[in-house]
C-alpha cells in the first residue's frame, strides 16, 4: 500500500509539474506574441530616428531653398515626404523598381512587414506626372496609411482634407476632394503612367462615377492628381482610395510653412514639441508608477507617519537630553552614543525631506508630459518618443523611494524606533 501511494505521490507532482510548466509556456508565449504585435505597430509609426530627416527649410531675402540630401544619403530611393494634416500620415515617400519593393522595406532599405510610404514605379520619381499613385499598408493602430480608412466616415473626410508633399526641389499643397473604393485590378485607378488627355478625362470620369463622397471635377478643375491607396481589412483585394488635386507652393524645404504674411515658419520639434496622434502604453505605466511611488496605497500612513515621528524625535533629542541620558549614555560615561543619535535623525531626515521633493517632482513631470503630450482618444502603441523620458523619471522616483524612505517592513530607523520605545 505504501508503494501505491508512493507512486499516486509521484504522479501528481509530476502532473502538476507538467501542468505549471504548460501554463507558463502559455504565458510566455502570450506575452511574447503581444509583445511582438505592439512592437510591429510601434515601428509602423514615424519614429524619432526618421522624423529627424524630415527636411527643414532655410531661407534667404531672395531665394528658398529645398532638398531631401540627408535621407537621400542613406537611401537614394527617397523621392519626397509626405504628411496629411493632423493624421498619422507624415512619412518620407519612396520609390522602388516595381510595385513590390518598398511593400516589405522600411525607408532605410531594411526589410519590414510594416513597409513604408511609396510611389509608383510607373510615375515619374519628380512627380512631373499628372496622375500619380503612392501606397501604404493599412495598419490597425492608425500608422502607415491606417488612416486612409478612416476617410469612408464622411465626417473624417471633410474635417482631414489638406496636406504637403515635398519632393526634391518643391512642394505641393493638397487638397483631399474625393474618396471611393474599388479592388486591386481596378485599372482605371491603378494604371499611373496618364499621358494622353483622352485617358486623363476618362481617369476623372471614373473618379466623379464611383466616389463614395467628397466633389466631381472636371479635368480643368485639377492641377495634379496624388492617389493614395490602402487595403481595406474587410476584403482581401478590396482598396480604400482617396483622391487630392495638388498644387505647386513654390520651391520651400519640408518642415517649414507659409504664413499669412508670406514668410516661412519653422514646425517646433524635439521632445516635447507637440502632441502625438496615438498614445503610448508605456508612458501611461510609468505615470502610474511614478504617482503610486508617492503615494503607495496602503502605505500612505505609514510614510507620512516618517516625517512626523522623526521631527519628534528629533525635539525629543535636542530638549530632553537629562530624560533620555540614562538610556543612552555610554558605560564610560561619554555621550558618543547620543551624538550617534543626533546625526542618524538628522540623516534620516534629511533624506526624507530630498526623497519627497524628487519623488513629488518626478510625478508632476510624468502627469505633465502624458497630459499635454498624449492622446488617449487615439490608438494605443507600446512606446513613443516621450516613454525614454517616462522611463528615467520612473525610475529615479522608484531608486529615491527605496534609498529615501523606509515604510515597508519597519517604519523606522532603528535608532529612533529605540528612542520611541523608551516612551519619549
């Protein structure tokens, strides 16, 4: 009988064993694969790394000039920038040897399954074309041309309808007037290379005839056709594609526009510029851990309790020296023990009153910058430009908590809980 309950004993620690180690595997495997997807979704955005190429204008009395050299220094096939007004859409625009190319790389020429922003390979790099079509993935959180779908809800559309192209030596102010969908072989919007002005009405035609909303216009009414197209999830061939007429602003350098007087105003960028169109899940942690760090639920009394006890204390110390004499004096008669006193309360008061300075300091600054600087009425992404800076501050706040204060576990120092316990 022993022997049979030895092994029952056996089989269900191993059981158990295999159970524990299954279900951890299934944790790890989950977290894995969210990780992963935040972490493709995350790259889809315009990352800090790339925005920094975005060009910027630099002007004289007589001339502006205008160039993409520094994202052309890495990469040659980057023939403009691209950004739509208070969208995601703000991403340089490349050109590949056919249609495929840049469906898998980033713009530094890495392969990518988010892929990157890209024009044609049927249009002319310059965008000399009348008829000009650019592709991007639809991406689930909004990034890449994720947006695009967005402009089937009419009201999306007539409030997000102006953007900038800039190219090599120019720019292009847009106007989004029309939206449709259509599927993969459409020909008569995917064939870009328009030359003749009989296959020019016929591209407007079929535009003004299968628009979901937004204006028809006639071949005379538009300057320059930009066509920007997306899958539509719901389909596996089907597109959203939306329409704008462009027009030429003259040759001004990316980053900068024109204001009512006519002069160029540099966009504000860096950390802390402005407000993005999604916001990090990170940063939102380390706002919350930053402000639980100060106040820490259950041990809230406990640490206040820290500043009144030890200011106490430290009174006690300082005026009722023949009270507390006979429990601290030392053998020999000397009052080394007392000194000893006298300098760890004042230590440890020192470190709380710094601890609670940085600690508050450190809460205010992450409450600031996720308030102003994130939009929580946007798609969630793992992290963005802000979360090194929510990082740090968490971090300093939580390595000050543990130096500085000393609630978990025993509320006190030693030294004064000793000092209470006489009765003082």
């Amino acid at each position: 009988m022993k022997h049979v309950d030895s092994i029952f004993k056996l089989a269900h620690a191993l059981l158990r064993m295999v159970v524990v180690m299954a279900a951890a595997s299934f944790l790890i495997y989950g977290a894995y694969v969210i990780f992963d997807t935040l972490g493709v979704e995350q790259h889809a955005f315009v990352s800090s790394d790339l925005l920094k190429y975005k060009p910027k204008a630099t002007s004289t009395v007589e001339t502006v000039s205008y160039d993409l050299e520094d994202l052309q220094e890495i990469n040659n096939d980057v023939v403009g920038w691209l950004e739509i007004k208070d969208t995601n859409i703000d991403y340089p625009v490349l050109q590949g040897k056919d249609e495929l190319e840049y469906a898998t790389k980033d713009p530094f020429g890495n392969n990518s399954i988010t892929g990157s922003i890209y024009l044609s390979s049927a249009n002319n790099r310059d965008f000399d074309d009348f008829y000009n079509v650019i592709y991007g993935h639809n991406m689930d959180v909004g990034a890449m041309f994720g947006d695009i779908t967005k402009y089937l809800d009419e009201d999306y559309f007539n409030s997000h309808r102006t953007g900038v192209l800039y190219t090599d030596d120019k720019s292009f102010n847009f106007n989004i007037y029309a939206v449709l969908k259509t599927d993969a072989y459409q020909e008569e919007i995917y064939t870009s290379n328009v030359q003749e002005k009989e296959a020019a009405i016929a591209r407007v035609d079929y535009i003004n005839a299968n628009l979901i909303h937004g204006e028809r216009k006639g071949l005379d009414d538009l300057t320059k056709i930009l066509v920007f197209s997306t899958c539509e999830s719901a389909e596996t061939n089907g597109r959203v594609v939306v329409v704008a007429d462009a027009i030429p602003s003259g040759r001004i350098k990316a980053g900068a526009e024109l204001t009512g007087s006519g002069q160029l105003g540099e966009r504000e960028k860096g950390l802390l510029s402005h407000k993005v169109a999604y916001w990090s899940l990170l940063n939102l942690l380390c706002m919350i851990g930053a402000f639980l760090t100060l106040c820490p639920l259950t041990f809230v009394v406990k640490k206040i309790k820290m500043f009144g006890y030890s200011k106490k204390v430290k009174k006690e110390i300082d005026e009722d020296y023949e009270l507390l004499a006979p429990y601290i004096t030392d053998e020999d008669g000397s009052d080394k023990m007392w000194q000893k006193f006298q300098k760890e309360v004042r230590r440890f008061r020192r470190k709380i009153n710094i601890g609670i300075v940085i600690e508050i300091l450190m809460s205010i600054a992450t409450i600031v910058v996720f308030v102003l600087y994130e939009d929580m009425t946007k798609k969630v992404v793992l992290s963005d430009q802000y979360t090194p800076f929510m990082l740090a501050a968490f971090g300093l706040s939580l390595v000050t908590d543990i130096i500085c204060f000393t609630y978990r576990g025993l509320e006190l120092p030693e030294i004064i809980d000793t000092i209470i316990g006489i009765g003082v």
